[in-house]
C-alpha cells in the first residue's frame, strides 16, 4: 500500500475470529502495536483499532503517516494472519529512470541495486503501476513473462521480462524501505521518412539578399533523433526532433551548391540523409565590348556586343537603347551594328539586361573623330558699323574638341587680334539633317575683331581645326546703312485709341524696332508703345476728347534713329460721330442706322494743301478747283440740328499741328509737313493688323512741358498759330497721295 506523510491510513484485516484473538504487528521489526482492542502505550498517539466487532472487522489506524510508519505489517490470529506493506509514495523526480532500450522479443533484465532484503523488494510496472512481484513472489497474473531473480544474499534484485512485448513499455520500479529506482523500458524505433518542404526534384529556389527558409522534416524514432543542417563541411543548423528549418540570407556564392539535411540515433545507429540544391535567383550581370569611351572614325562601322550573365533564362530580355535622329530607339539583339557612322551618331549607347529579380544597364560612350562641322543652320551675313567690335557666334560641332580658329579676308590676308572663346561643355545645338531639325552636341564658338575702315566690309573665311583636320565657313559682313527718321507720319484719332502710321525703311536688312511715343500735352513724361517690322501701331487707354503729342523713332543693333517731329492729336468725343459723309444716295434713316452699329473712322488732311493765314502755300491747290464747304448749323446747339435741314453756317475743324523737338530748348516747331485731322465716317486705311495687347509704356521724362498749346512756335516756319481758329474752306486729300477728291459733310447728331 501507497500512502503519503501527513495522511490517514487504515489496514483492514478480514480474519473470521473475535477481535480479542486478534494481534497488530509492524515496524520496526514487527513490534506489536495493539493486541485485541488495546493499543500498545508506545503507540496510542498514532494508532487506533476500529471496525464493527460484531461483524469481525479489524482495522489499524496510522493516524499522521510518517516515515517511521512505513513497512511491514501483519494481523495475525489463530486462524491466520495476513501482511500489509505500507509505502511513502515519493515524486518521480526523486528517482529518475533509467532509460533501457530494447527490442520486440528480446529478454530484458531489471537490475534493482537496494541494499535490503528481497522480501521488502517490491516490483512495479505498466499500466498505471501495476504490481509484479512482492520479495520473491511473482503476481499470478505476470508469472508466464516476468520472473525474479539474483542473489538474494547479495541484494542483488532482478526483474527479467522474458519475452519483449509492445504492452511490456514503460516505466518500471523497484521500491524497497530504503528507497526506490525507476526505469522507463523503451522499445527503440528508428527515425523514417526524411523530406524538404520546399524542395522541388531535389531544387530550392531563392533571391539573392532576400531572407529565406529551408525545412526537413522526418517520422521521429524512439530514441528521438537529432537533426543537422550542413553546408559545405559546416553545421549550420541542430534541432529535432521531427522536424529543423535553417533560415538565411542567400547571396551569389550560395547558387548551385548543395546543402544537406542529417537525421540520426545512436541507439539504433541509423542516419538518415537528404540533399537539396539551392538555386539563387540574381540580378544580371552585364557588360559592353568594347567598353569605356570608344573613339571611331567617320563613316566607319560600329560593332558592340552586349554580354551578360542571367540565372533566369526564361524570363531574361536584352534591349539596347541610344538616340538617333533625335529619338530614343530599341534593338533586342545581344550584338549592336552601325554602318557608315555619322557624328551626329556620337552619343552614349546602353545595353539593359532584365530578369524576375532585377534590371542592370552598362553604357559606353561613343566619339566619332570628325572634322570640324559648321552646322547649316549658322547665319552667314552680318551687318556691323565702322569702328565697333564684331562678335560673330557660330555653331560648331567637333571632336576632338577645337584646337584653334583664323580669320581670313577676301584676300587670304589672315586678321591678327582675333579673340575667340568656346562653351566649355558641349551643349544642344540645332542641325539640318535631310531636311529635319535634329539636336546634336556642340560649342558655342565666339569670334571677335574690329572693323575699322570700309575695305573690311567684305568676305570673311573662318578656318576652324581639331587634332583630326580643318573645316572652314564663309560670313559676309556688311556695312549697316545708317537709320533715318521714321516717313510719313499719320495718325488717326479715336475715342480711347490712337492709331499711328508711317513708311519704314525698307531696305536697311536689320531687324528693325519702331517706337511710338506719346503723352497728353500737359505732361512732361513720354510713354510708348513699340511694333516690330511693322509700320502700323496702336496707342491704347487713352482719354477721350484729350490732345496728345505723338512721336516716332526706330532702333535697330546699329543704333537708334532721330525722333521724328511732334504732332499733336485729339482724342474725341466718347460715342459721338460728329460728320457722316454723304455718298452713295443712301437715306438719311439709313444712314443713321449704320453709324449706329459701325465704328467711327476719320480722315487725314495733308497740310500742304491747307493754309491757316489764307497764304496759298503750294500750286498743287489748284489740282482741283471744287473745294469743300463745311457748313455750320445757325443754332449752336448741335443736338437741334436736322440731319436733312442744316443751316449754312460754318464749323470749325480741329487742328492738328506738326512739331519737331530735334532742338535742344524742345520747343514745339511745326514741320514742313503739318498734318489735321477732322473726324468724319468710313474712310478705308491701309493699316496693320496689331493687337491691343503689344503695347508696352514706358517713361521718357521731357526737359520741359508746354504750359499752352496757344505758345507753339517754330524756327522754320512761316506760321505762328496763337489760338484755334475758325476757317471756312479747306482741301482735302486722300491718304495715299492720290488726287484730292471733295467731299461733302453734313452735320448730324448720332
């Protein structure tokens, strides 16, 4: 019987007698510990006799196990006695088992080294600690495989199981007064079925630099086994049993090698093997023959050949990139051929080589040794002034980059102190290629000398080389002629616009800038507006019914011309048109509606043919006899006049009046070629096309500014005008120089 310190025992013994026959005996050395129902006095704290007399049950009981209790105990009577060995059960970790390992059918031997007679030997096994035998005796029930034995003398103790089964596995224990020794029987087992997860045929597929994991599993043995991953003649990795994953970071030398899984047992003296191959995907590897810069010569052939490496063929593309004729091309071949090699076709050239993992490029950079090139899109004429420095900029295309430029004349005199610089860099330069703009890498070549007397007006020859050969172009540089004043300068008043034209040179082979000043005659600051090429310019956002002074001048890169004379013009009246020309038999109802919808225009009257002082100035007036009568309604209020029934009365034109500030007190002088505008409806100009958003302004302060308009005076003039006059006749002219016609003006209110 089991039992631990502290607890309560009762031994029942089932002997048919009166109790008063009945004798307790137990340890040490079976000392009576109670005779009938009397308790031995040693013995009265821990034991008691109970149990229905009546019914003869006789029970000892151990009150507070403890260790002094522990042994053999006997109920002894006349009819006869029976033992009872009493344990105090001890944790397995106190013993721990022998490990025994054996196989099915074979004869096993339990040794039990306990120091004590076999009669206080008692042997447990499986299941669940069932007793084999007592001393000597053997359970009926284990008889036929288990037997005891050794020499009893020698305390050797021996439980021999005869026959190994499965059911005989297990834990085994020898336990005595003195103590106790376990063992656990094992049938060993080896391991089986070693396999790797992720192997496929005996392969394992990997990216380089991206973590990864190898696992090997097996059936486990008894003895459990112990696992090794091996890579090369290193152990990587122990585990087990069962089952060992080895995680890693594979690089390019883990491609292709071999790494080996090991499961084995000493016991059973098995080994299991199993390998897998790694295979490591990678970027390419890539290399262009020849590589570095390469230098060709012109109309050679190019050859270049891409060669790499891949571990991914399936998914491997090679694609060559490059520019020609401006744009980025593909090939797909490993080799790259260029026949004929033109230097437009210097530049780099990549190989790009892409697998599943990545894409790697190498490039070389091709030179095409060349003469020097003068693109055709260069401009070989010139113009520049006597006594100024020439700075020609030419294109140039060369490599070897340029060595040194000359400057030749018409007669092969070559010019000293030319000074000359490059771009340090090449840069985008434009070319004619087949009629096709095309960028190609060039210099910006600056050449610089003087022109100092007419004779070098002439043929130039620039003479560039580089290490490879010389190339020339010829420049004209030509005598810009000088600028004169602005021709012709006419104007036509609007209400808020001024529209002002003149005759430019036609022939100066300049670019040329024209500039309209202006500003109201109050003012002393000029601001203006400017027309490129053109002869025609509009003045916008000005007042109404407001005189402004008018002045044009030209500016080419030879310099800038002289003003021409002022003129002076009003704005008029906003939404009034103050005459309507009667033509064409249209009715006055008509009429009315049309100025209703159509803008207003105005004539120029040329003043050569119109004399403020009644003085006939040219012969020209009499170019046409019929002259122009401007009627003036009696009633001054304009309002009341009738379009069909006006009075005969005279009215008075406005004045337009030319002045010339080419001297240095900027007094107002009329010119030779005065001009006045009368405000009148569908006069045709030849006038430009300029949009309103061209006009700029700027400030051009006036030493002086005219206080009066009625203090104009000039130096050269016959006329000294001191107020607006009245005039009744005046001839008129078309604008185009053409003979004076007579026009009819009625006075109407719009």
């Amino acid at each position: 019987m089991y039992s631990t310190i502290g607890s309560t025992v009762n031994l029942s013994c089932n002997l048919n007698v009166d109790r008063m026959y009945v004798t307790w005996l137990g340890p040490p050395n079976l000392s009576v510990y109670a005779t009938g129902n009397s308790v031995h006095e040693a013995k009265k704290l821990s034991i008691r006799v109970l149990g229905n007399e009546q019914e003869k049950q006789h029970i000892l009981q151990i009150v507070k196990m403890n260790e002094s209790n522990e042994g053999l105990y006997k109920c002894i009577a006349t009819e006869g006695n029976k033992s009872f060995t009493l344990f105090i059960q001890t944790p397995f970790t106190l013993c721990s088992p022998k490990h025994m390992y054996t196989t099915i059918g074979s004869t096993v031997n339990v040794t039990c080294n306990l120091n004590v007679d076999r009669m206080y030997v008692t042997w447990l096994g499986p299941p669940n600690q069932t007793v084999y035998a007592i001393g000597n005796s053997v359970h009926k029930a284990k008889n036929v495989n288990v037997r005891i034995l050794g020499n009893a003398k020698e305390n050797k103790h021996i439980l021999q199981i005869v026959t190994m089964h499965e059911t005989n596995e297990g834990l085994y224990k020898c336990i005595a007064t003195e103590g106790n020794e376990t063992f656990q029987l094992v049938i060993q087992r080896p391991p089986r079925n070693i396999t790797i997860d992720e192997s496929h045929n005996s392969v394992v597929y990997g990216v380089v630099n991206e973590k990864m994991n190898i696992t090997c599993n097996v059936v486990t043995g008894k003895p459990a086994e112990t696992m090794l991953w091996v890579y090369g003649h290193e152990v990587v990795a122990k585990g087990g049993p069962g089952s060992l994953k080895y995680t890693f970071t594979p690089d390019s030398t883990h491609n292709l090698q071999t790494f080996r899984c090991v499961a084995f047992n000493n016991i059973t003296r098995t080994t299991l093997i199993e390998d897998v191959t790694l295979h490591v995907y990678s970027e390419p590897t890539v290399k262009i023959f020849p590589s570095g810069t390469i230098k060709i010569i012109e109309d050679e052939s190019l050859l270049l050949e891409c060669k790499y490496i891949s571990n991914d063929n399936k998914s491997t593309l090679v694609n060559w990139n490059y520019t020609f004729d401006g744009y980025i091309k593909q090939t797909s071949n490993t080799v790259f051929k260029l026949d004929n090699i033109k230097r437009y076709h210097a530049g780099n050239y990549s190989c790009s080589v892409s697998n599943s993992v990545g894409t790697t490029e190498d490039t070389v950079t091709v030179n095409v040794l060349c003469l020097p090139y003068i693109p055709t899109i260069n401009n070989r004429i010139k113009y520049e002034i006597s006594g100024k420095e020439t700075n020609l900029t030419l294109n140039v295309v060369s490599y070897p980059t340029i060595k040194t430029v000359m400057v030749f004349n018409n007669l092969s005199v070559r010019i000293k102190d030319v000074n000359y610089q490059t771009t340090v860099r090449p840069s985008k330069i434009e070319d004619l290629v087949y009629g096709t703009k095309v960028n190609v890498k060039g210099y910006k070549l600056c050449i610089q000398f003087k022109i100092n007397l007419s004779d070098d007006f002439t043929m130039y020859t620039i003479m560039i080389t580089n290490d490879y050969g010389v190339s020339n172009i010829s420049v004209s540089i030509r005598s810009a002629r000088p600028l004169r004043v602005p021709q012709n300068v006419k104007a036509v008043a609007l209400d808020s616009r001024i529209i002002v034209k003149w005759t430019a040179n036609r022939h100066i082979r300049q670019q040329e800038m024209f500039h309209v000043e202006y500003r109201k005659h109050s003012e002393s600051s000029w601001s203006r507006v400017s027309a490129e090429n053109r002869s025609t310019a509009i003045i916008n956002g000005l007042q109404p019914n407001t005189a402004y002074f008018v002045r044009v001048y030209s500016k080419t890169a030879a310099g800038e011309s002289d003003k021409t004379d002022v003129i002076i013009v009003k704005t008029v009246v906003k939404n009034k048109k103050w005459f309507l020309r009667d033509q064409d038999g249209i009715p006055p109802s008509r009429r009315n509606e049309e100025t209703s919808v159509r803008l207003a225009h105005y004539d120029e009257i040329d003043s050569m043919y119109y004399n403020p002082l009644n003085i006939t100035v040219s012969p020209q007036n009499d170019r046409n006899n019929a002259q122009l009568e401007i009627l003036q309604p009696a009633n001054t209020n304009a309002d009341n006049c009738n379009t069909n029934n006006c009075s005969n009365n005279n009215i008075t034109p406005a004045i337009i009046h030319h002045f010339n500030n080419s001297q240095e007190n900027y007094s107002l002088r009329s010119s030779s070629d005065e001009s006045y505008l009368v405000p009148c409806n569908f006069i045709d100009l030849d006038i430009e096309k300029v949009t309103e958003n061209e006009q700029e302004v700027n400030s051009i302060k006036d030493p002086e500014t005219l206080e009066e308009e009625s203090s104009v005076s000039s130096d050269n003039s016959e006329t000294n005008i001191k107020s607006i006059q009245r005039y009744e006749k005046l001839r008129l002219s078309d604008m185009n120089g053409q003979s004076n016609t007579e026009h009819m003006y009625n006075y109407i209110d719009t």
